[in-house]
C-alpha cells in the first residue's frame, strides 16, 4: 500500500528532498556569481552563506586588489602626465617614423600641433619649416636646433630630441626668445659702446700725428689741437662714468640707502647747477614746495640733474626752462622740468630712455651728451617706484616729470630736521 511504501522510502524522500534544497541552494549562489562575474563590483558583491560567505569574501578581497592596483596605476599615470603638462617645455612623444603619439599643452602652443587633432600624424608633416623637418630625419641629435617656426615668426624656439627605449623619440622645445633679445641687446651694446668710443679716439690720435709731424706748427695752433683732444678726452670720461653710474645702478647688489630727502633743497642745488650749465644763455625758473621724498639723495640727485642739463641742452638760447614740485591729490608728487626747445616727435618718445638712443645724434654729441642720461633717470626712478612721464611737442617745447606715489612722499620727518 501507499502507506508501506511511503514508509519505507520515507527516509529516502527526506534525504531526495534535502539534497534538492541544497542543490537549489547551491545554484542560486552559483547563478549569483555567475551574475556578478559579468559586472565584478564590489559594492554589489551577493552576501552568501556557508562555504559561499568565504567564496563571496576571497572574491571580494582579490576584487579589491585588483581595482586598488588600477586606480594605483591610473593615478600614476594621472600624475605622470600632470606633471609632464605642467613642464614650461613642450614634450611631444613620435614614434620612430615620427608619427605623434602624445604631447602636452606647451608644445601644442610652441610647434602647433594638437593632442587630439594630429595623433598618428607625422610631426613632419605638420611643423613644415625647412630646418626642423631636416633636423628631425637626420637622426642626429647632439646638437640641439635653434629655429623661428613660421607660423609664429616672433618665437625663438630650441628643439631637442631625445630617444627613449629605442622605440620613441622624445621631441622637448623651448621658447628662447627672451635669451636671444638679451644676446641681441648684449652684442647691440657693446657695438654701441665700443662705435661712442672709437670716434673720440680717432679724433686724438688724429690730432697727435698732427702734433708730432709739424715741428713748425705755431703755438696758438698747437693750442687749439690740444683743447680739441682735451674735449675728446672728456667726452670719454663722461661716457664711461655715466656707464659705470648705469652697471651700479643695474646690478641688485647696490641696495637702497634711503633717507628722508628734502625736496626744496634739492630742487634749488639742481637749479644752481642749471645757471651754471646755462651761463646765462636761458631763464630758470623755479618753483619748489615743501615735501620730503623717502629716497638715495645723491641718485635722486643724479636723476633730476639729468633732467635739468637735458632741458638745457635741447633749449635754443632765450628759453624757459621751469623746475618745480607738485603735490597730487593721492599724496603723491612729481618732479617737473618743463622747456620752451626744441621738443621730441611722438614716435621718438617711448624710446628716449633706451641706452645711446639719440633722436639727432650730433646735437646731442655737440652739446656732450652721451645718451645714457635718461637711461639713468629711468633706473633711478625704477628704484624710487617712480616713473618719467614725457610731455613734449615739436618746436614748442617739452615737459620732463618724475611721477613718485604717495608710499614715498612725506610729511618732515622731525621738527629738527625741519628747522635745519
Ligand atoms: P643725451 O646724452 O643724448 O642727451 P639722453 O638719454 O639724456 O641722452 O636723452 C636721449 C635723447 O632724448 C636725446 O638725445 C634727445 O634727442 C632727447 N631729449 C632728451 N631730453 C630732451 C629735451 N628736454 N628736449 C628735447 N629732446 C630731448
């Protein structure tokens, strides 16, 4: 009957059915895994139970590893590429048929070339410039290049490249234009230097051979060749003080010996020293109020004195020249030479304070200038936080100012300086 035999399989049934939960069981656990393998993340690794909870947990361990391992390596890279992006050299990566494998912002500005636009291009054919392209397939590259690409004419770049792993090159620019415009103002200098003073010795020696060839040459015009290689001799002296004024002015060592100077007493020593120049030949006029500058006297000095001779100089007989002080109302000043001359040309102005910029040389020379003062002014002021303002009209005269902020205009410092 049903009863027997269901008594006795009965112990079978039960242990059918139990191996079946478990069965069911350990499926569901492997279909879970089956389902997270496709997507192994570890937030939503399954939680399982018996033998699983450890199968889940080695899972979730080297799981974890792993994307530690990627996210190390990534960051790595991450950082690397910060890194090289962030050099001021532009890097770009080639290939060895020069194809572009990567490169940073700074050589896409530099060589004009793009990350994502020109990958797989051959640098070559991008940068076209004849010196770069025979430099890049020479295959030498001990000698860094030196070139101004076309598509940016105002760009010194040097080029260097270097190979890496002998599968890649590593092409590394540099932007030089600022090192050759030092070269270039460098070898200018010492050209200008070098032209002032070979025409002042051309004159001397000239004036020797004169001397030492004609015994019968009489003494009055002895004389007068004698006072002409006196004035060469000075022009010399002048130039190389005013050179040693400017190279002391420049080098950072000399530092700031400042003082309360007093603007009124400066102002009427300059001015005296204008009659002088003068002789006479012009009115001078001036107008000082009362104000201390924070300040070197003797560069100030210096400065204004440039000023004053300029104006004299540039002034034809009969002129005015005004000297004066101005307070403005940020409680700042400025220095005014004002002048009926000659005046300079709009176009001449922004380049008066260069060294040896002359607007007509020989005026300058005859009247002995050496055009460096307002080189010098302009050092002085730089030094003071002050700046040269220039005002000026052709045939009507100009206006010459130094332009001090309020951080160097003061008040007296003490009664007794006052009184003094
Ligand atoms: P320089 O020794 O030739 O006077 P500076 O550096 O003092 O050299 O001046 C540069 C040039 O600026 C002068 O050669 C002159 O052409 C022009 N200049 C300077 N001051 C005046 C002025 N007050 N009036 C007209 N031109 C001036």
């Amino acid at each position: 009957t049903a009863g027997w035999l269901f008594g006795r399989f009965a112990g079978l049934w039960v242990a059918v059915i139990g191996l079946g939960i478990l069965l069911a069981i350990h499926l569901f656990y492997a279909s879970l895994l089956a389902g997270w393998l496709e997507k192994p993340r570890l937030d939503d690794i399954p939680n399982g139970s018996g033998i699983w909870t450890q199968v889940f947990a080695r899972l979730y361990r080297a799981r974890r590893t792993t994307e530690q391992n990627e996210r190390r390596l990534q960051d790595n890279e991450e950082r690397f590429r910060r890194t090289i992006s962030a050099l001021p050299e532009g890097i770009v990566l080639v290939d060895l048929s020069l194809q572009i494998e990567w490169c940073n912002p700074v050589a896409e500005e530099h060589l004009g070339v793009s990350l994502t636009g020109d990958h797989g291009m051959r640098v070559t054919n991008l940068v076209r410039d004849p010196a770069f392209v025979s430099y890049m397939t020479s295959g030498r590259y001990d000698v860094p290049l030196e070139f101004r690409p076309m598509a940016r004419p105002n760009t010194a770049l040097e080029v260097r490249v270097i190979e890496v792993e002998r599968t890649r090159l590593m092409v590394i620019s540099r932007d030089i234009t600022q090192r050759e415009q030092v070269d270039a103002m460098r070898r200018d200098f010492i050209a200008n230097v070098s032209h002032e003073l070979r025409t002042p010795l051309t004159v001397v020696n000239g004036f020797m051979e004169v001397l030492l060839d004609a015994q019968h040459e009489d003494e009055a015009t002895r004389q007068h060749h004698l006072k002409l290689m006196q004035e060469q001799a000075q022009r010399m002296s002048r130039l190389v003080e005013d050179l040693l004024t400017l190279s002391r002015l420049e080098s950072s060592e000399s530092s700031l010996v400042e003082e309360a100077v007093d603007v009124q007493l400066l102002l009427r020593e300059v001015a005296d020293e204008a009659r002088v120049l003068s002789a006479g030949r012009h009115r001078i006029e001036l107008k000082p109020a009362r104000a201390f500058l924070r300040g070197n006297r003797e560069e100030l000095r210096s400065a204004f004195a440039n000023l004053v001779s300029n104006a004299i100089r540039y002034t034809p007989d009969g002129g005015t020249i005004t000297l004066a002080w101005l307070a403005d109302e940020q409680g700042g000043g400025r220095f005014e030479v004002r002048d009926t001359g000659i005046g300079v040309a709009p176009e001449h102005i922004a380049r008066l304070t260069e060294r040896f910029y002359r607007v007509d040389k020989s005026r300058s020379r005859e009247t002995g200038g050496t055009g460096l003062g307002l080189a010098i002014v302009k050092h002085v002021l730089l030094r003071h936080d002050a700046r040269l303002d220039i005002q000026s009209e052709v045939g009507q005269g100009s206006t010459f100012a130094a332009v001090f902020p309020a951080s160097r205009v003061g008040a007296p410092p003490t009664a007794s300086t006052q009184a003094a």
